[in-house]
C-alpha cells in the first residue's frame, strides 16, 4: 500500500520560502558557484545531446513518411511517388551521416547498422511497389519482396526509434544528474531574507494558481481520451518548458500516435484481411448510402454478386494457402476490372460483391460479362484456369438492400444451376 506523502506540492512551495531563510547565509556562499557550474553543465548536455536528438527523431518521422508514401502510392496507382521516396531515404541518410560525428552519444557502428537496414528496405519496397503497380502477377517474387519489405523494415524502425529512445534517456540521465548536484542550491535560492519571503509567498501563490489551471486543462484532455472523446484536431499549447510543459509535449506526442492508430484501426475496421478489399459491414454501408442517392434523385443502381466455381475443389486439391492465393488473385482481377466508382468487396467465402451506382440493367449485365471473361482467361498458379457464376440486379422503386441482394442471389443461384461461368440478371 502506497503511503501518502507527508506534504502536498502546494505545501511544499509554501514551506521552500521558509527554509530558505533558514539556509540564507549558506546561500550566500554557495549560491554563485553552483548557479555557474550547473548551467555550464546544463549547457554542455544540451550542447551535446539535443542535435543528434533531434537527428534521431527526424529520423522516425521521415521513415514513417518513407513507408506512407509506398502505401499511398500503391493506392492511388502513383509510380511518381514511388520515384520520390528517394529524397526520404537522402534526407535519412544525411542525418545519419551527421549522427556519425556525434561519436560521445552516438556508436558509429550502429549507425552503418541502421543505414544497411535502411537501404535494403528502401531497396526491396521499391521494388515491390512498383511490381504492383505494374501488375507483375510473379507471386513467388512477389511473397519474397514482402517478406524482405517487413523484416527490413521491423530492423529500420526498430533501430531508428531504439537510437532516439536512447538518446532521450541518455539526456534525461545527464540532466538528473546535474540536477541532483544542484537540489541544496534550489532549496536555498527561494530564500533571499524576512524582507523576501511575503514577495515569495505571493510569487509562489500565483504560480500555484497558473500551474492548477494548466493541470486542469491537461487532466481534462487526457480524461477526454480515456472517455473515447479525444478532439484529434487540436492540441495542448506548450507555454512553459518545465516539468509541466514536457508532460504537454508528451500528451501531444501521444495524440498524435493515437490519431495515426485511430485512422489504422479505421481502415482495417472496413478491409477485409485476406484479399484487401472491402469488407461486409463497409459494403452494407456503402450499400444504404448509394440506395439512398437511387431514392432520393433517381439514379440508377446495380448490384453484382460472383462465386467461385468449384472453390471447395481447391482446397480440398491444394490446401487452404493456395485457396487463399486465388482469392487473393480473383480480388486484384475485380479491383483492375471495374470503374474507380464502383465498390468492390468480399460478401463472404468465395463470394464476392460489386455496387455499380449509376449503372443500368445491361451496363451491369456488360460488367459482368467482362469480369466473367477475365478471370476464364486468367492462369491461377498451381490451380490453373477458374471460372465464376454472376447474379445481376439492379434498383427498382421499392427496393432495399435485402431485395436487391435476393434477386442478385437468385441469379447467381440460376447461372450456378444453367452449368456455371455464366452471367444471370434480370
């Protein structure tokens, strides 16, 4: 059990102005020394420690950047921005060639470590980036690139944010040091006379006040948090650089991790795992929304539901991994095969779903013929030639998401029973 402290921090500010009497004439001798030898040695940790602190961090950040820009690029289908993560990994390598002269905090060695693990990873997403922009269908090399790409860059972050979290101990250990050395002078130094001590009281009540104010801001920000009503738009202002204004820096640090979570954890909310497309609850959404655009102003909607034929065959035959390589396949045919309108996602299984907004009866029956066509003529490897069934329905007045999806499911259910690797609709 914890025991409670003798006294408050409020008290002990009040209790400091009366010791320093006490201590005075101590301080007198004391004082002009230590104050010198302390900021000089404060001065020389900074001097040492905060450039290559900062080299470190900017280190974390632009690596981030490096890998959102290889994420976004894919994405957006932007072989640009692939080019233009060379200016991250130069702006990397510059800091680390500035690390390697700051020989007392930071190992040489583990420098050349860390640009070693940056290259190899830049190297190896690159490549892979850029095969998947360009539709390189090579799975073998591919599955190599990834796990080079995730074990390179597990070693990269891990030694970038390992080099700032040791330098940020490294300085905090120095300044504690220094600090403790100075502990007798600060006592001491709230203690200048009698004369003093009412201007030091009031100093001192004032302070109080400033630092409850901002306590309250901060205990409310952090509460906000802990209540799932974090403002991700806004963040603390740092007024001060003392031990309350760190913990703002921190609370704003972990602010932003937690926004950047937040957007992770949203996107994987909507993605199914396996094939990277969208998920069942997303489709459910984005079904309501684009049923309400066909009510409210007449526009056209279709929907379209594919299985897999004979799916169970395949892993029954190969196993489940390489059934999972042809759904996996199968999805990259439908996300290349449709317009950036349409919605594309996993319904379940083997079974699939496209929303088609502004798409009419035969312009969907059209788009499923297309898909139909593309994945007869594609090569699964190991598996070979598949093919799939298609159900088609398109809005009526009246209709909702669960009479739209019957009617494309009694297709489907009709192309699977006319002999398969057939478009049925209306």
């Amino acid at each position: 059990m914890l025991r409670k402290p003798a006294l408050t921090i409020f008290q002990k500010m009040l209790v400091a102005p009366l010791v320093g009497v006490l201590l005075y004439s101590a301080y007198l001798f004391f004082s002009h020394h230590e104050r010198q030898a302390g900021s000089g040695a404060i001065e020389e940790i900074r001097t040492i420690y905060l450039p290559a602190l900062d080299l470190a961090g900017g280190n974390v950040i632009v690596f981030d950047t490096m890998v959102s820009t290889f994420k976004d690029a894919v994405l957006a289908g932007e072989e640009e921005w692939v080019r233009n993560t060379g200016k991250e990994k130069a702006r990397i390598e510059a800091n680390l060639a500035h690390l390697e002269g700051h020989v007392p905090v930071v190992d040489p060695a583990r420098v050349r470590q860390l640009r070693a693990a940056l290259v190899r990873y830049h190297e190896n997403a690159h490549a892979l980036s850029l095969a998947m922009l360009r539709g390189d269908t090579d799975t073998e090399r591919a599955n190599h690139l990834i796990e080079n790409v995730e074990r390179y860059h597990g070693q990269a972050r891990a030694g970038f944010q390992g080099m700032k979290v040791d330098l940020q101990d490294g300085f905090t250990r120095r300044v504690d040091e220094t600090l403790q050395r100075s502990r007798f002078q600060l006592m001491a130094a709230t203690g200048l006379g009698v004369a003093l001590i009412v201007v030091i009281l009031g100093v001192t009540f004032a302070m109080s006040l400033s630092t409850r104010d901002a306590l309250r801001e901060v205990n409310q920000a952090f509460k906000n948090m802990a209540q799932d009503r974090p403002d991700f738009s806004r963040r603390l202002t740092r007024a001060s650089r003392d031990e309350l204004g760190e913990l703002v820096g921190w609370f704003n640090l972990l602010s932003d991790k937690l926004e950047n979570d937040h957007k992770q954890i949203e996107r994987l909310s909507i993605t199914d795992k396996l094939t990277q497309l969208y998920n069942r609850t997303r489709i459910d959404e984005l079904f309501l929304l684009e049923l309400s655009k066909a009510r409210r102003y007449g526009y056209p909607l279709s929907v379209i539901l594919l299985d897999l034929d004979h799916f169970k065959a395949v892993n029954d035959t190969w196993g489940h991994q390489t059934g999972d390589r042809v759904l996996r396949e199968l999805a990259d045919i439908l996300r290349h095969n449709v317009r950036d309108t349409d919605h594309v996602g996993r319904w379940g299984g083997e079974e699939f779903v496209i929303l088609a907004p502004n798409t009419g009866p035969d312009p969907a029956l059209a788009m499923a013929e297309k898909l139909r066509a593309a994945i007869a003529a594609h090569t699964f490897p190991e598996v070979g030639h598949k093919t799939g069934s298609f159900g088609v329905a398109s809005y009526l007045d009246g209709d909702d998401e669960d009479s739209m999806t019957r009617r494309a499911d009694e297709h489907l259910y009709a192309a699977k029973k006319q002999g398969r690797d057939r478009v049925v609709g209306a």
